[in-house]
C-alpha cells in the first residue's frame, strides 16, 4: 500500500498493484498485454473490488466461527465442571451410562439389534447432556432396552387345568376347544403350533374378550389388550419414525412392553372397525404381525429393528367378516361363536349375573330370588339379543327397584 501510494504514473500504478495481487498467473499476463492505461486501471479495480468482497466474507466467517469456539469453549468447560461435581456426588454421567450399557449387555437383544443400541449409546456419550439430540437418543435406547427380548411367561401345559378353567369362565361355549386344542398342542411338544392365529368373530356381544381372558388364565400368559376401532392411521401399528417431534413406537409394541413377556396373550380388539384415509392402511400393516412366516422379523418404524412376535399368541374379535379384508382373513383361523341359548342364558345368569348383581346392589339371597320361571320371561320377552350383556344390564334396575321399595316398607 505504501509502494502504490508513492507512484504518480498510472501505468505503473496499475503494473505495482498488479505485482502483488494474489491473483492466477493467467490473469497477471492478461494485465501486461493491455496497453490502454485506463481500461487496466479499470480492470485492476475489479479485480480489487473482488478481493475485497472475499475478505470481508472470510472475516465474516472466521468472526462467526470464532464465537461457536468461543460457546463451544465454554459448554465443554461447564460440562466438565458438572461431570466433576457429579463425580462428587457420586451421580456421574460416566457411572449413568455403564449402568446404560450393562442393561443393553444383559438384555438378551440379538446381535444386530445390540450392535445398533450400542452404537446409539456411543452417539449419546459424544452429545451435550442438554442437547435436544440426546433426549431423543436417550430415549430410543429406554424404549429399547423396556421391550422384552428374552423374558418369558411360566407356561401352564396342564391339559385338564386349562379345561377346566375355560369351561368355569365360559358356560357352554364349545367353540372354547379350538384354544383347548392348542393348549394341548403345545404341552405336548413344548412350541408353539404352527399355523394362523384364530380370529374369534360372527359373535355379536357375547364375551369375546373374556374369552382371551380365560385362555391367558389357562396358559399362565399375561394378557394385554389393543382395541382397533377406529383406527385410521398406520402408525398406530408400525409407529412414528425418529424424526417426527414426539414419536413413538406403535401399539404393538407398547403393548409388547406393558406385558414384559415375550409369549403374551395379544388381544387385537374390534378388528372389523379399522378404517382407511390418507394416512394409509392399518389392516395392511397388520398382515405382518399375523402372519406366522413374516412376524417373527416385525419391523416398527420407532425401533428400526427387527422385533419377533412369532412367540405371542394373538386373538382377534369381530361382530362381523365382511369388513375385514380378505388378505386379512387369509391370516387369521375364523372361529364363528353362535349365540347362547335359553337354557344356556338361564345357567349363566344363575351361576355368574345373579350373584354379581345381587353383591353389586348390597342385596343377599334372603331378599331377593329369581326362579327359573323368571328369569325365562326376562330373557324370551326384554332381551332378545346373541349375548347375555342386555341380560346382564336388567338386573341393577330391578335390583335397585326391588331395594327400594324394600326400604320404603320398612319405614311405613
């Protein structure tokens, strides 16, 4: 600068500035062969109006970098400072994370599915502790390690208990010797059969549900329930990916969380009422968990691994067949249930309803009993129904109507 303030001539100003640009060889021979002294002042300007924007740009930048040091600088300084004070409490982020991988060492996950939480767990380590990066990865790998992998029911492969149980709960249901036949299947190999899961359905309000009860009660399996009616969005069944603020892994496998086994009884709730829209098919993503030959690889969208289901006995129930589509059926054993006779009713209601109202309503059998002349009139003429639920709903009235008119006697 001071070289090129003491020169008068422009030609030689122009050849000075020139010199000592830090421009490509190609451009400095373009500047000597220009004879015309103006338009080489001209061109050595814009050349110099160029360089000065990309300083201005490179100071800029370093400027900017400089304060994310500066910030990074000082996170990692109080970081440590914390790491240090939590040492000395003895609560340390280091001792949080050894606790984090001996889980994932005895979880019993399989190979693949260790590899990718261990390599999560190392992500998590390089993170800041408030960063929102590591409350998502935090929780990836607690949903990972709360799923079961290896944790399993005690069966019951007592043939003559289990019967014995479904016939207690479940008056006159023969259909109950599909799950008895099961049960017997698996005493008697110790596998679970092969073959498609039943579907329990063409039963309108006739204790579909307790029925899935009963068999969990018969095999020594916990039991968790999933209802689907109105189920419109695929998610529900395979889960939200990461990426998605709030995500969360799909009902089966919360479900599959909640039993804390990996052989639990899976009940699939109202099958029929599931509905499409734009945000795809829930019946469509739950042909993989039916299906025996593709559910032990069940991949939910949260997870990203393969989770087996090969192990869980599913039941499904449904009021009718023609909503269920039929790649749907084809993976499922339909177990048609027809509706409970006169005779039947009048059993069930004296061995399970009549006790349960008369208990709910604080009555005893001294006050009130029904023959079965009676309860024949309440099923022939006010519930005319498959079940026994409309049958069940008229006792509280009479019951309530019976006490208080008791209650009224007594004080005239």
């Amino acid at each position: 600068m001071i070289a090129a303030a003491r020169v008068e001539d422009p030609s030689k100003l122009a050849d000075t500035i020139a010199f000592n640009l830090q421009i490509p060889v190609e451009d400095k021979q373009g500047l000597l062969e220009n004879l015309d002294v103006l338009d080489r002042l001209n061109r050595v300007a814009e050349i110099l109006e160029s360089e000065t924007e990309k300083l201005n740009m490179d100071r800029s930048i370093n400027s900017r970098v400089k304060r994310q040091m500066e910030r990074a600088q000082k996170e990692y300084y109080l970081n440590e400072k914390l790491k240090a004070i939590h040492k000395e409490l003895g609560r340390g982020e280091k001792n949080e994370l050894d606790e984090l991988k001996k889980k994932i060492d005895s979880a019993g996950m399989a190979k693949e599915v260790k590899e990718k939480a261990l390599q999560e767990l190392k992500r998590l380590e390089m993170m800041p502790p408030m960063s929102a990066e590591s409350t998502v990865s935090r929780s990836y790998i607690d949903w990972l390690l709360a799923v079961p992998w290896k944790k399993r029911s005690k069966e019951i492969r007592d043939i003559v208990t289990a019967e014995k149980i479904l016939e207690e709960d479940h008056y006159g249901l023969e259909k109950s010797q599909r799950a008895h036949h099961r049960i017997s299947g698996r005493a008697a190999t110790g596998e679970e059969p092969q073959g498609v899961h039943p579907v329990l359905c063409r039963a309108a309000r006739r204790r579909k549900t307790s029925l899935a009860m009963s068999i969990g009660r018969a095999t020594g399996r916990k039991f968790v329930r999933v209802s689907l009616g109105g189920v419109r969005d695929e998610a529900e069944i395979r889960g939200h990916r990461r990426t998605y603020i709030g995500a969360l892994p799909g009902q089966i496998i919360q479900m599959m969380k909640k039993a804390g086994t990996v052989n639990p009884i899976f009940v699939l709730d109202e099958v029929d009422k599931m509905s499409t829209d734009f945000r795809g098919d829930p019946s469509a993503a739950l042909m993989e968990v039916l299906d025996p030959e593709l559910n032990h690889a069940f991949t939910d969208h949260y997870l990203d691994v393969e989770y087996d289901l090969s192990q869980v006995m599913f039941v499904c129930t449904a009021n009718v067949l023609h909503t269920i589509p039929q790649p749907l059926q084809d993976r499922m054993e339909v177990i048609r249930l027809a509706g409970y006779t006169d005779v039947e009713k009048i059993q069930i209601a004296k061995r399970f309803l009549v006790p349960k109202q008369v208990k709910a309503t604080g009555l005893t059998d001294e006050n009130l009993k029904f023959s079965d002349e009676a309860l024949m009139r309440i099923i022939r003429n006010y519930t005319h129904e498959a079940g026994v639920r409309n049958f069940d709903a008229r006792w509280p009235t009479s019951a309530a109507r019976y006490r208080a008119a008791s209650c009224r006697k007594a004080r005239t």
